[in-house]
C-alpha cells in the first residue's frame, strides 16, 4: 500500500513538474518588428480664385514610423504591443492659400500643428475568449465607416477631405467664407485614437463584435486651462468573407458616445457603416454611410443638429492596376440646409506589395438656403512607400 501511495505520489508531482515545464516551454519574449511608410503627394488646388500647386503629405495613409511585438504568456494566452507616430509635414487636409497655413514644423507641440504626433502606445492580452487592449490605440468603431476593396483608398477613399479638405470656398463675389472643405463633408468615422479599453470578440463565421470605453480631451475644467475629459463609449460588428465566385465581401457598422463639454449640453453621436464588394472579376462597389448628432448648441440654445454623409464608389481592378469613380454628399454639415458634393475618379499603380503609385481629380461644391458657393477643384498625384 506504501509502495503504491509512493508511487501515486511521484506521479502526480511528475505531472505537475510536466505542466509546469510546459508552461514555461510555451513562455517567449516579444517578437519586435519595425515599420513605417512615407506618404507624400503634389496637391494642385484651384478655388475659383486662386489656384496653387502644394507639397503635401497624404492624409489618407501618412508617413509614419511604428513597432509592434508578439510574444506568448503561457498555453493559449499571447501578449503584445504596438507603438506608432506620424511623421507628417504640410498634412494634405490642412493646407489652404492662407499666409498662416501649416508648414514643415517637426518637432511639434501639438499633433494638431503637424509634425511629430503620437497615434498607438497600445498593449493587448490574446486568447480563445478574444482580445483585449488597453492603451492610445483605435475606438471599437474607428474605420467602421471606411470599409473598402476597390485598392484606390491612397487616390479616392471614403475620407473624401483628406486631400483639399482644408481650402475655404468662395462666395460668388469671390470673397473667402468661413467654410472649408473638411466642415462640409467628411465620413465622420467615430472618435478615432484615444486613451481607452478595448475588448474584441474571437471571429465567428467572418463576424467579430468590439467594445470599447476610453476619454478624450475638450470639457470645462474649473482648473487650468487644458480642459476635462469626455468619457467615449463604442460599440461595432464586422464581417468580412471569400465567397468563392462571387468574389470578396467586408462590412463594419458602428455606433459611438461622447459625453457634453458642458452641463446640460448635448452628447456627442454618431452611427455609421460601410459596405464593400470585390468580384473575382475586378469589378467592385463600395458604400458609407454615417449620421452624427452635432453638439452645435450651447444649453438653452437651438437644437443640435444632424448631419448626414453618404458615398459610393465603383470601380475596376486588373492586375497591378485599380481605378474607381466615387460620389459623396454631405448634408446640414457646416449649417442648416447645407448641402455638399463631391464628384472624383483615382488611379493606382501597384507594382510590387511596398509600392504605391497613384493620381486623382475631384470636385467640392456645397450648396446654401442663400445661395450655392464656388467649387473647390483638386488634383493630385504621389506614392506610397512602405517598409
């Protein structure tokens, strides 16, 4: 019975010491690997006025610099991070003919001045049950409105004010509103990068849900003058999938809260989604669309309004090439009754996986209750190179 009990024993710690040298087996330090790309493009503006040819960097995937690291815990849980910054000088959505635009100013103090600017400091934790992140990093719903397979997102994506979006339109005397390009239309994809928790489910059949609670700058602090913080929930549900001959499907709804910079204010909300479809053929159509309660009002004041913003794309990709023709409208953005437009067609060159060549036209027009405004007309040509 001694005997037995003993060697009962020794087997138990055996499997034990098995357990506990297998954990440690599975225990690696992060696997770090550096990235980056540089992103810049010739924008040629013209207002109706002034026209102008501008060296910029390409809002839509600027130049940035980044590392990330994976690495695994014990069985079945794996750990990493992600750390990104923008390099950006002149950023494409911010230059205008005004004496007081942007310029090349690395460092910056601001990442609304341009330069150098953070975008993840991010760290996750990953298992069967799913992920979560903790850090500067996406909302649950950011880029929930970009959904998009057509390969000319550096040319004409759904971020329409990316490239010209800081120009003002002129009245027809020709005199300069008070109205750019950018607070007109725009996808009004969510609250983008901030400090928040964030939690993705495990995909399911293509479909995966995130969940997300961070805070951002911009409500009335009683101290200083940097301002409190607004508390930002998320929410969205995503889908992508190879249907065999039909080709490719993405789509990604999203839902996202951001409390009132002041007592009795309004919150600010947006919903919004995007749908794209790519045939084995090349053919492919995209479309967004996106609502956001604006919180124009101060208390006691007129209602908040809404603006709505909606996009379609379609186009043709064959081999290394991609083209596509889009339509936006952006409506009661700037003001009541605002009705904005934007026609385009782009063009990009792939000719091996770092390297992006492409070129795009397009036309702003907003139309007021007191009268339309002149076009703002854009061209611009550049590339992509990542590393």
């Amino acid at each position: 019975m001694k005997k037995l009990r003993k060697t009962q024993i020794a087997a138990a710690v055996g499997g034990a010491l098995l357990l506990v040298g297998t954990a440690v087996q599975a225990q690696t330090a992060p696997t770090v690997q550096l990235y980056g790309q540089v992103s810049r493009a010739l924008l040629f503006a013209d207002d109706g006025t002034q026209s102008k040819w501008f060296h910029v960097d390409n809002e839509a995937s600027g130049t940035r610099l980044g590392a990330t690291g994976t690495g695994q815990a014990m069985t079945g849980l794996r750990y990493g991070f992600r750390i990104e910054f923008d390099f950006q000088s002149n950023e494409s959505q911010r230059v205008n003919f005004s004496g007081t635009g942007p310029i090349s100013n690395f460092p910056a103090h601001d990442e609304d001045v341009g330069g150098f600017a953070e975008r993840h400091a991010d760290a996750w934790v990953e298992g069967g049950w799913g992920r979560v992140n903790i850090g500067q990093g996406d909302g649950a719903a950011n880029g929930a409105t970009e959904s998009d397979l057509s390969g000319t997102g550096m040319a004409n994506g759904i971020g329409v004010a990316d490239l010209g979006g800081g120009f003002f339109y002129r009245n027809a005397a020709g005199a300069l509103t008070t109205t750019n390009v950018n607070a007109s239309i725009n996808q009004q994809d969510f609250e983008s990068r901030y400090d928040r928790m964030m939690y993705v489910t495990p995909t399911f059949n293509g479909f995966r849900a995130q969940v997300s609670h961070g805070q951002k700058g911009g409500g009335a602090s009683s101290v200083g003058s940097v301002g409190g913080t607004l508390d930002v929930k998320e929410a969205s549900i995503w889908y992508g999938a190879k249907m065999g001959g039909l080709g490719e499907i993405a789509f990604a709804g999203g839902w996202s809260s951001k409390d009132a910079t002041g007592p009795g204010g309004t919150k600010d909300v947006y919903w919004g989604g995007s749908l794209s479809w790519l045939h084995t053929s090349g053919f492919n159509l995209t479309g967004s669309w996106s609502e956001r309660t604006n919180p124009v009002a101060p208390p006691g004041g007129v209602a908040a309004r809404d603006s709505t913003f909606m996009y379609i794309k379609a186009g043709y990709k064959f081999g290394q090439h991609a083209i596509a023709a889009d339509y936006a409208t952006g409506e009661d953005f700037a003001a009541t009754g605002d009705e904005a437009k934007m026609w385009g067609i782009g063009y990009v060159w792939n000719p091996l996986r770092f390297l992006e060549l492409y070129a795009a036209y397009k036309i702003h027009s907003l139309d007021r209750t007191a009268g339309s405004l002149e076009d703002v007309k854009i061209t611009h040509l550049g590339t992509r190179v990542r590393f």
